[in-house]
C-alpha cells in the first residue's frame, strides 16, 4: 500500500472540510449573499447544519483524518465548497486563482490553514491564470485532467503544467462546452467523477466526444447518470475509497447503478448544502492524501 495525494478513489486519508458554521455563519449572511453568489434559492441555515452532520459523520465513518477550515470575514457562502481553492499534490498544495470573482479570497484563507498544519505549498496559480479545483480530477497517478471552463483559463492551464510536468505528471487538458455560460458553476468533476481505477460516474450528454473516448481506451467503464438526475448532482459522487461512495440523495437510478457496479453507496439529504448552491460531495472536501493498494 502507499499514500499519494494523486487519486480520487483511494482510501481517504486525510481530508480538510469546511462547515456551515463557519462559511454560512447564520441566516443573515445567507440572506444578504445568496442571490449574488447564483444559489438556486436561500438556503435554511438550521437543516443545513443537520444536512452537515449527517455528511460529515459519513467521513468520519470511513476514518479519515478531518482538518477544518475556520471562519474568514473575507470569504463568502461559497467557501463552503473548499475543494476549488486548492490542488492536492505529492509534491505539495497548488494554490489555485478562482475563475469566480466573488472567490477571490479563498485560496489565500485555505493556504494559511495548510501552512498552520504543517503542509507543503508547490506553487500557486497567478493572474491572469485562473484554476478552480472542480476543474481538476487524476485520472491516474500520473494523469491529471484539467478542464478548460469559464472558471478555468489557458494562462491557468499553462502555470499548473509548468509546475507539474516537471515532476513527471501528464497535464492532460479537456475543452468543456458552453453550457450555461459564464454565470453558471460548471467543472470538469460536474460531468466526471472517478471512483475506481476503471469507474467512473459520468453525464455523457455533457463530455467532449475526445475526452470520454480516451478514458474508454484508458479502461474506464462508465456508470450513467439519467437526465433526470442531472440537476439532483447524481454526478457529484465522492469516493471514499475504492467503489465506496458518497452521494446527493435523491438519484436513485445512479444510485443503483453504482451497486450494480459493486460499489457501496452512502446517502445525505443535501437540499440546502449541495443542491442549493450548486456543491456535491467533492466540492465539500478538499481531499488531501489517500491510500492505493498498489
């Protein structure tokens, strides 16, 4: 077994989180930003913090170490959803540059949690270079897919292979379509989610034609995710180690599918913390490292 930062379905081993008491504070707050932030609708902060507990006592289950994210005055609701500040790597912390303006502060609060807990910066994403953490998912230990969005630049694009390429990472890059357009929060990880080393949850309907190819020769099978569950986030699906799974409740087709697959399948309800704001599983975690069999 070793421990590696470059998986998405390894065994969770360490992972930061941020909870609604600290990035959602109280009603207030959700009044006064939901809108401006593109959530669907304001979310109710009490159920939020039960929706929370219920989520994060699934990770706890799985034994992960848990860091959390404190409050920060110069962040907003989206902080939340801590995975799109930063990139884990061997080789330490990508500190990345928020394609969402209104994110802006994010990176530097999370870079200041990691250096207090005693973990290593790489490097960070520069303006004009924008990187969101959504955009980026391995594909393998050495392959790392990195979205070209709205929220996600060429100058990003170019900083994040100047800093791992080098040491031995394959940047491999993937044109997402239009969708919604630039108000919209749409990532790489919204239509790609790995959860073995030949699984992954997908919603073909929205992956580049190139993309979706090479991962079939690369050995991936697919579980498809209906239409229908689309915008219930049946593709946001967090892997707590391999065909273990965490997910949105409410898709009951992927969900079956997963167990199909062999895959054990964990549930919340996540009406205020996920659907709401646009945020699944992965986007509430900031995975660090994980650990693989081989």
């Amino acid at each position: 077994m070793r421990t590696t930062c470059h998986s998405e379905y390894g065994k969770l081993k360490s992972v930061f989180i941020k909870r609604p008491a600290e990035a959602f504070v109280d009603q207030n707050k959700l009044a006064t930003q939901w809108k401006e932030l593109n959530f669907l609708s304001q979310p109710d902060y009490k159920i939020a913090n039960q929706e929370y507990a219920d989520f994060e006592n699934l990770i706890v289950k799985s034994g992960a170490k848990i860091y959390t994210l404190p409050f920060d005055p110069q962040v907003t609701l989206d902080s939340i959803y801590c995975r799109d500040a930063a990139i884990a790597t061997d080789h330490g912390m990508i500190i990345c540059n928020m394609g969402k303006e209104a994110r802006s502060k994010e990176p530097a609060a999370e870079r200041k949690s990691f250096e207090e807990s005693g973990i290593k910066i790489l490097g960070e994403i520069k303006k004009p270079g924008t990187i969101e953490g959504g955009d980026v998912a391995w594909v393998d230990q050495h392959t790392l897919a990195v979205g070209h969005t709205y929220r996600t630049n060429w100058d990003g694009i170019h900083q994040l292979k100047n800093l791992l390429e080098p040491k031995g990472v394959q940047v491999w890059v993937v044109d997402m379509p239009h969708y919604k357009g630039p108000s919209d929060v749409f990532h790489l990880m919204s239509v790609f989610s790995p959860v073995d080393k030949d699984l992954a949850v997908v919603y073909s309907s929205l992956m580049p034609i190139s993309f979706r190819n090479t991962l079939l020769q690369k050995g991936y099978n697919f579980v498809e995710v209906p239409d229908s569950e689309w915008d219930s986030m049946g593709c946001n699906v967090l892997a707590i180690a391999p065909r273990e799974v965490i997910m949105v409740k409410g898709n009951p087709i992927t969900k079956q599918k997963l167990q199909d697959a062999g895959c054990i399948v964990h549930e919340y309800e996540g009406q205020e913390i996920s659907v709401k704001g646009g945020g699944g599983p992965t986007c509430l975690t900031r995975p660090i490292e994980r650990i693989l069999n081989s």
